[in-house]
C-alpha cells in the first residue's frame, strides 16, 4: 500500500474507531479456526479491537477437536437436524475438546513477541461459568441428552469483568443448577450473550465469503426481513447459512445493533469487516440502513465533506459553515449507517411558483445506484407540497444528468426575478427548467 493510500484508509477508518470505542463486540468462532492455525492471526486483530477500546467477548466452538476425540475411542457420531445427540461418552470428549481449546487460545492470546503485532499486548483473558443451561430434552422423538440451550446468561458477571478491560472468552459448555453439563450450540451461545449483553454487533466467522444469491453475487446488507425473505426463497442454501442467518435475524430482531457474517478465510477479514464501508460480508440490520431524513445543525460537518472537493473543481458554489447552518431547514441529508453520504437543498421562490434544486452531493463511493435521483424525486416532491409548478436548478458540468431527468434548458431570462439578480455571469451556469405534474 502507498502511503497515500494508507493515510486515505486511516482517515476513513477514524468515525467507526471513534463510534467503537467502549461498545460491545461478540465474536462467535468455529474450532476448525484454532485446528487450522487461523487463530494466529485473528489475534493481532483481536488485540487492535482491544486497543481501541472495543468490550469484546469471544465465543469458541470445539466440533472438529470433540470429533477427533471421539474417533479416537471409536464412538459413533450422532447428530439430528444439525444438532449433535450427546451422550455421556461423548460428552466428556466434549469437555476434554472444549479445554484444549480455551487453553490454546488462551495461550495465543497471551503472546506479546517484540516486532509482531502483539508486541506490548496486554489481553487478559476472563473464563469462568456465566452460562446457566438446560436440557433440549426430546425433538421429533429423539433425546438429545445432554445437548442443552442457553437458559440465563450471567450479564452482571461479564459487564464486571468487561469493564475491568478483560476479554471474556467462552465455551459451549453450560451448566444447571443441579450440577450437570451441558454440550451447547456455538451459535446459541453467541446469539443468546449478545442480545442478553444488549451487544453493538455479533460477528459469526464462518467458512463462506457471507450470504450468496442466486446469481452467485454477495449481499454485503439485509434487512432483518430480507434475510427471512431470503431463506424462504433459497431453501438449497449451505448449511452454515441456515444454521447462522436465522440467529443473526434473532439477534438483531431482540435488540442487537448489527449481526455480520464473516469468512474465516480471509487474513484481516474482521477488521475489513468493520473498518470499511463495504466490508468483506453480509451485515444483517433490523431496519434499512439508509434513510433520507431533514438535515440538522449536526449534520453540516459531514456536509461540508461531501461539498468542499466539489467546489475546489468549481463544480459548486462556494457555501460557507455559517450560511448553511443559517440555511439548514433547506437541506436533506441520505444516511447510510449513521455516514452522510448525500444531500440536496430547495430554495422555493412562492412568487413565481418555481424552486431551485441546489447542492446536490453524493459521496463518490456511493453513485453506483443513482441515489442522486432519490434526491432528485425528494426535492420534486417537497416542490409540489408548496406549490411550486416548475423546479430549476444550475449547473456547469451535469447538463446531460439534468436532461435524461426531464429538465429542458433555458435562458436566464425564464428564472423567478430575485433569482435573476443573483446570477453570476462570470460562471455561466446553465439553466434547467422541469415542470412538475400533479
């Protein structure tokens, strides 16, 4: 990377690292991460989470290492829709698995190596029995045993240990008030400590790239009720899918911020996930995103963002801080995940029936789906609500925009008169006119 490059990604990075600072991350994982050496390396990037301030919680699976385990013994492996039938054998090669992997992660996470990325890394690692379980009991006629669901997450145990700045790292071991052990799913565990923990996102690291359509392209955002609509629409999804997808929809539709889907292939993948605006996977919301809404006096900051590039090429009007916020009731803003990503102003001129589309802006990184024309269909029908007939709007450089829209062009002469005294005839601007139908 140049360091251009690297200085532009820093700079883009700096809300999320400022928006993450203090909140709650839950981190679900496979045990197929620490068999395959993958953990390695998640660790720098755990490690930066903690830096940063981020109240991270991880959950660790064991499936590969309890199945090594029982072939060792020659014990049969049971599983019924996905869930694993676990007997007493099995069960203590659950709890044989389940501590070699919190050990091996545990002494991962305690590297501190000069010239590495945990060099003067200070992760201190809480583990302890914040799960009350239950049996599953008997499903479609057969006893899962000892296979159990979460019963009560122990909040005021982790919130302490969180805010001490340890990371608490748990397993898929749960226990009853009698005494007995319980095999828990990794993903009920994950989902059910971060609605309890009011978690800001739960992030599941798993083997594909996120959710996959039809046409093999990758949804990087879903609705929680596009993620339903989704799997009622391809039931041949993998397995993964199935098994993780309807947990982040539990999960955001019961209080989580955000739910991710995450490949565990990818080096990085984590932060890439978070520290981008595109990310890597599927980010699952309970609403859309996006939202176009009237701006605010705090949103001019982010404005003057989008317009100052635009008026260093002369593409704008120069605007000042203060006349925009003077002018604020005028403006529109599109959010896109709490990011102003573009915003329009209307100026009505009620004598002539005319108003002027002004200061349409949307970021570069996001003109790939015409949001200027959301913008544009916003502004028309704030026009018609005052009784405008005709909206205009001046430009330089976008007259080919403005006439695939509808607008035709005109001669200074046809704008409303206080309009006209303000024409700058050192700039030139073209006129466009658009009539707007009831």
């Amino acid at each position: 990377m140049h360091a251009a490059d690297f200085v532009q990604w820093f700079r883009q990075a700096a809300p999320y690292i400022h928006a993450f600072r203090g909140r709650t991350f839950v981190i679900a994982l496979g045990g197929e991460v620490v068999r395959d050496g993958r953990f390695v390396t998640l660790t720098h990037d755990i490690n930066l989470l903690t830096s940063l301030g981020v109240r991270l919680v991880v959950v660790h699976g064991a499936r590969p290492q309890i199945e090594a385990r029982m072939a060792e013994r020659g014990l049969e492996v049971r599983y019924h829709h996905g869930l694993r039938v676990t007997d007493g054998e099995t069960l203590e090669c659950v709890i044989q698995a389940s501590g070699q992997v919190r050990v091996e992660i545990e002494s991962l996470l305690s590297i501190g190596l000069a010239n590495s990325p945990m060099a003067n890394a200070d992760i201190r690692v809480s583990a302890g029995n914040f799960i009350t379980a239950q049996p599953m009991g008997v499903r479609d006629g057969i006893d899962l045993l000892y296979t159990g669901e979460v019963r009560k997450v122990d909040t005021t145990a982790i919130n302490y240990r969180l805010e001490d700045g340890e990371l608490v790292l748990l397993s898929t071991l749960g226990y009853s008030p009698t005494g007995e052990v319980f095999n828990l799913p990794l993903e009920d565990v994950a989902t059910s400590v971060a609605v309890a923990l009011k978690a800001d996102k739960l992030l599941f690291l798993f083997g594909h790239d996120g959710v996959i359509d039809a046409e093999g392209e990758l949804q990087p955002e879903l609705t929680a009720l596009e993620a339903e609509q989704f799997l009622t629409a391809h039931p041949e999804s993998n397995e993964d899918i199935r098994l993780y997808l309807p947990c982040a929809i539990r999960a955001v539709r019961r209080g989580v911020n955000r739910a991710h889907l995450i490949s565990h292939h990818v080096d990085g993948g984590l932060l890439m996930e978070l520290f981008t605006h595109d990310g890597i996977g599927t980010m699952i919301s309970r609403e859309p995103l996006e939202a176009l809404r009237q701006a605010d006096i705090d949103d001019v900051g982010g404005m003057l963002a989008l317009m100052e590039p635009l008026e260093d090429q002369g593409v704008l009007v120069k605007r000042g801080r203060e006349l925009i916020e003077r002018e604020i009731h005028r403006y529109s803003v599109l959010e896109h995940d709490g990011k102003i990503i573009g915003c329009v102003a209307i100026h009505p001129f009620p004598d002539s029936r005319m108003a002027e589309l002004a200061c349409l802006v949307i970021d570069p990184d996001y003109r790939d789906e015409d949001r200027g024309a959301e913008l544009l269909r916003h502004v028309e029908q704030q026009a018609r609500s005052l009784g405008m007939t005709q909206l205009f709007a001046l430009t330089t450089r976008t007259s080919h925009w403005f006439v695939e829209r509808g607008f035709a062009q005109a001669s200074v002469e046809e704008l409303p008169m206080e309009k006209k005294r303000l024409y700058n005839y050192q700039r030139r601007s073209k006129v466009f006119i658009k009539a707007l139908k009831r």
